[in-house]
C-alpha cells in the first residue's frame, strides 16, 4: 500500500509540475527575437495567458523593440508580467497615431509585474518638441506605462526609462502597491512625472527611487488613501499634491501619507499647489512625515496661485478647500531662502495646518533661511527653523 501510494504521490507531482509549466508563456514560444519587434508575439502570449488562471508572461533577458501595446483583461485570474529583458518604444512620436500611452494594462484584478527589466521609452526626440509646459493644447504623447482600472495588484523591481511623457500613470486603479521601483531621466526632461494617479484609492509606493524632469510623484484629483514610505527622489519637481482646481468637477483628494522620503536637488520638496480658478474642490488629511530635504528649492509650500508660464486667463482666487495638513519632522538644507512658504486662498483660507519640528537651513549668503504665510495660521510645536509665518500677508 505505502508502494503505491508513493506511485500515486509521484505521479501526481508529475502533473503538477507539467501544469505549472504550462501556465508559462515565454514571448519567445510566438515569435519573438530580441532586437526585433516583439509587438504581435506579445499580444498573441498576453491573450493566450489571460484565459490560463494564474498564468506568466516571460520577456527574457535582451533587448526587444516594441510598439504600443494594450494588455487587456479581465483574465481567467492572476496573471504575471515577467520583464527581465529591456523593452525599448518607437523613437518617432508619430508611431503612435497620437495615442497618449506605450505600454497599456487595463481591466486587470490581479496583476503582477516584476521581473527586474526595463521599459526604455526612447523619449529624447519627443523631448525636443515637447511644448506642453508652455502651451494649454498641445500634442499628446505616450506615457511609459499606463495601468488603467488594475485592482488588488503588485508592480516590483522593474525600471522606466526616458518615458516621452509620465514614466507611470494610475487610472481608477485600487490596492495596487509598488515595491523597488526604479524611474529615471534627466533633469531637463520636461513633464516626465515618475508616477502620476488620478482617481485612484489604496495606493502603496515603497522604497522607490525616481530621478526626473518633473515630479517624482504627482497625485491629481480623486485619489483616497494614498502612501508613499522610504521614497528617494532627485532630480525632479519634488512630491505634489496637483494641480487643482483646472477642470470643472474634480473629485476630492484625501488620506494623503508620505513618510521616510529623501529629496536631493530638486526644485520643490512637498508641495500642494491648485489653479486660481472657478472650480472647486477639496483636499484634506494630507500629511507629511520625517522627510530629509538635501539642496532642495521650496522644501514646504502650499500655492494656491500656481499658474505656470502665465496660462491663467483668470486669476480670481482658488476654490479649493484646503484643510488638516501636517508638516513633520522634515529637516535638511535648503537652496533657497524662503523654506516655508504656505500661500493659501483667500477664498477659502486653509485650516488645521500644522508645522511640527521643522529644521531647514538655508546654505546660501545673505542670512539665514525665512518663511511666509497668507491666509492660513498654522499650528505649531517643537524647533521652528525658519521661525513660522514670520512674514504674513494676505494675498
């Protein structure tokens, strides 16, 4: 009996493992060569895997060229995007067909990517005619990697490169963590927002490490509990709450935690910022916790008169609601010498705003590190460097 039992438990590992080994779906098995177009063996293992529960797509070690891709769900059940090759777009902007994303998931439960590869978004050329920080209608461009309606998923160890537009992009997404992740370009790459989320809830980022041109984290309207722990950010715009109050009928922005960051060179630290606009809008528990600012310009501001490049045809107060925001524990140098500045609406002035254990030091001449406020009077406790608020005004 115990013979035949062990027959039977062999035989059955047997079938285990060649299951297991079906549910794999290496690119390679449809096609694919590295330095070639892997576009079509891609898509054919994508849809092959999706109808598989708990199925893998490989991307092996090497360079591929792919065009735009939209892996679409809903799948069987989980499913893996293994990526330890390198990814590389389409230089040319026009390959596109004016489509704003490269690589696409969508309607996904479930998802994982991994793997320790590269999507290379090629996007110097696309860089050079970038106008969008200058211009309200402009061109749209792709975005690295755009997950849209992805639920209770899990994207680590994987790295963009030289997006053309946001490296990362969250849309209606919910319980989706990143883990290691890695974003980079050069600083004067324009509006390559590491990870940008719009309308998002129970967003997780740690221990990522984002260089860029723009902001290493950019959360628009809608987003609910979000947080981002042991963050590492430089060059770039900073972490941004916005911008706000643009459009007419944003969602409300709340449970807002960043905790554990490092910020280097870059030309904001924590910041909200919403349009002087007739739109409104809210934001509220929003807090900023143990942050070490290195070089940085505007380590702690609220402006609630952004209005890059004079794009404002009307400047009347914000309409955004702007309510219990802390600043904690945030200490480091800063290169420039207003450290704090809180320039909220006269419309709706800020409330519940608290500076606790505030310690920047300005490295440049002419004095030490100062602050100012505007229609908002921040509680406050513990070291105080800049002294807070200590010019006032009303804007």
């Amino acid at each position: 009996m115990g013979k035949n039992l062990s027959i039977a438990t062999i035989s059955l590992l047997l079938v285990l493992a060649s299951t297991n080994a079906q549910q794999v779906f290496d690119v390679k098995s449809y096609g694919a060569k590295p330095n070639a177009d892997i576009t079509q063996a891609l898509t054919k293992a994508w849809k092959a895997a999706c109808t598989v529960a708990g199925s893998k797509v490989v991307i092996s070690a090497g360079a591929y060229k792919l065009g735009l891709v939209t892996l679409l769900g809903p799948c069987k059940g989980a499913i893996e995007f293994n990526l330890q090759g390198t990814l590389q777009a389409p230089s040319d902007v026009a390959s596109f067909n004016g489509k704003d994303g490269w690589v696409i998931f969508k309607q996904i439960d479930g998802l994982t990517v991994s793997g320790g590869g590269v999507f290379d978004g090629k996007g110097q050329l696309a860089w050079e005619k970038n106008d969008c920080n200058k211009e309200k209608s402009c061109n749209a461009l792709p975005i690295n990697i755009r997950f849209d309606y992805v639920t209770n998923s899990v994207v680590q160890d994987i790295t963009s490169k030289d997006s053309k537009f946001f490296h990362i992009n969250l849309f209606e997404c919910k319980k989706l963590q990143f883990q290691s992740v890695t974003i980079i370009a050069p600083a004067d790459s324009p509006n390559t927002d590491g990870i940008h989320m719009g309308r998002s809830s129970q967003i997780t980022i740690t221990n990522a490490n984002i260089g860029t041109g723009d902001d290493c984290i950019s959360i628009g309207d809608g987003n609910q509990d979000v947080s981002a722990n042991q963050v590492t950010c430089g060059p770039g715009h900073g972490i941004s709450i916005g911008s706000l109050g643009k459009y007419e009928n944003e969602q409300p922005v709340s449970g807002i935690r960043v905790s554990g960051a490092t910020l280097s060179n870059t030309e904001n630290c924590v910041r909200i910022k919403t349009w002087p606009s007739a739109h409104s809008g809210v934001a509220s528990d929003i807090h900023f916790e143990d942050i070490v600012m290195k070089n940085v310009a505007n380590p702690i501001i609220i402006d609630q008169n952004y209005c890059p490049n004079n794009q404002c045809s009307n400047k009347s107060p914000s309409k955004v609601k702007i309510s219990n925001v802390s600043f904690k524990k945030i200490r480091g140098t800063s290169s420039t010498k207003e450290a704090v500045k809180l320039i909220c609406s006269t419309s709706v002035p800020c409330q519940q705003v608290v500076l606790s254990d505030i310690d920047l030091a300005y490295k440049g001449g002419g004095g030490s590190s100062t602050s100012s406020c505007a229609n908002v009077k921040p509680a406050v406790s513990g070291k105080q460097n800049p002294p807070a608020c200590a010019r006032t005004s009303s804007m």
